[in-house]
C-alpha cells in the first residue's frame, strides 16, 4: 500500500480530487491537517472525500451573491447570522461539507455568539450558496444534513433546490424571498458585477430593492 502525505498532493484552481475508502476519524485528520486558513473546500459523504480548489472567478461569484443576499434581508429587516464557509459535519451520518456561503435566518437567534457548531443539536444554514456545484457528494451531504434551502449558480444561472423528503427540487421561487424573482435577479447583478465592479452593482441592486419594498408600501 502506497501512503501519502497530504502536502504531496496539489489540487489546481478550479480543479478536485476524489478519495475513496475514507474513514471519518481520517476525514477529520485531514481537516486538522488543512487547517481553517486556506482556500480549498471538502465535502464528505460516506467514505468519500472530495477536496476543491476554487476559481477567482468562483470566488468573486461566490462575494457578489453573498452581498446580494444580506441586501435583501437587510432592506426587508429580516435578522440573519452569516457563516460563511463554515465545515458542517456529522459523525452519526458520516456526512461533512463546506458551502460557499451560508445564512442562518429562520433560526437566527440560535447562531448568535456561537463559535462551535454541534449539528447534533443545533440546526443545519437555513440558506446555503454554492458556486459551480455539481458534485454528487457534496449533494449528498447537503441531503444527509437537511440544508433546507440551495442556491446553485453556474453558466450565468441561478437554481434554487429545496429539500422535500429525502430529495432536492428545483424551485422558481425562493421560499425565504417569495416576493422577488430571485433566479432572474442573482444572474443579472452578478454578471453587471463582472462588466461594471462589485461595488457599483452592489449599489445598484440595493437602490433597486429599496423601490420595490417602497413600491410595495404604497
């Protein structure tokens, strides 16, 4: 049997790396050895381990929707906590991940001030953001934990993904913001973010809201 170390192996931007046959205490080895401060994601389902390595392009998606979402609960002053790329992670259900972005919303109150999370007992992001998912086990994971909500965007394209029963479906409408054309929406302020900045579509897509909520009140 051939070993290796895990600073023997290099993962590219925008590429991965599936391992097989791997048990959990390996899988948490590995998220020790790789530490919090670096910029790859894992995700963990079942004995198998997939390590990414993130575009710039990825990442500058991954910001902008990011924004736009924390621009929506902000204008419709709805509470949120903000977690980012945290690992998620359950021995019970050999089940691990690390989204691109995620919100706690509907159960906000019970992230505030926490620095560790026991999905034994707290609950799963309400809202989760992934950039280019098409990974059968990060999907897996997602559904082991019970993430309710996924934002999926990849080509220009925004897909939500609720979780009903034990499986996920496309939606056309996000139930945390049912009142916005959320699929048209997200594509159309990230790809003015490419062509015009970040800044200036975050501005943008903020006095935006601001009308409708305004429009809506009259």
């Amino acid at each position: 049997m051939v070993t290796l170390q895990l600073r023997q192996i290099r993962v590219s931007p925008g590429e991965r790396i599936i391992l097989e046959d791997v048990s959990w205490q390996v899988f948490e080895a590995i998220l020790d050895e790789l530490g919090e401060h670096r910029g790859s994601r894992v995700a963990y389902s079942q004995g198998t381990l997939e390590i990414m390595a993130p575009l710039p392009e990825h990442e500058r998606g991954k910001v902008i929707i990011g924004n736009l979402v924390i621009i929506l609960l902000d204008e419709l002053d709805l509470n949120w906590e903000c977690l980012g790329s945290t690992t998620f992670k359950r021995k019970d259900l050999s089940a691990g991940l690390e989204p691109d972005d995620c919100f706690y919303i509907q159960n906000y109150k019970l992230m505030i001030g926490k620095d560790r999370i026991n999905l034994t007992v707290d609950p799963p992001p309400d809202l989760a953001i992934e950039i280019d998912l098409t990974s059968r086990t990060k999907i897996s994971a997602y559904q082991a934990l019970r993430v309710p909500e996924i934002w999926r965007y990849e080509n220009k394209s925004l897909e939500i993904n609720l979780l009903q029963g034990e499986q996920y479906v496309k939606s056309q409408t996000s139930p945390t913001f049912p009142t916005f054309p959320i699929t048209e929406l997200i594509p159309q302020f990230v790809e003015m973010g490419r062509t015009t900045g970040t800044s200036s579509a975050i501005r943008a897509f903020r006095q935006w809201v601001r009308e409708q909520t305004e429009n809506s009140e009259l």
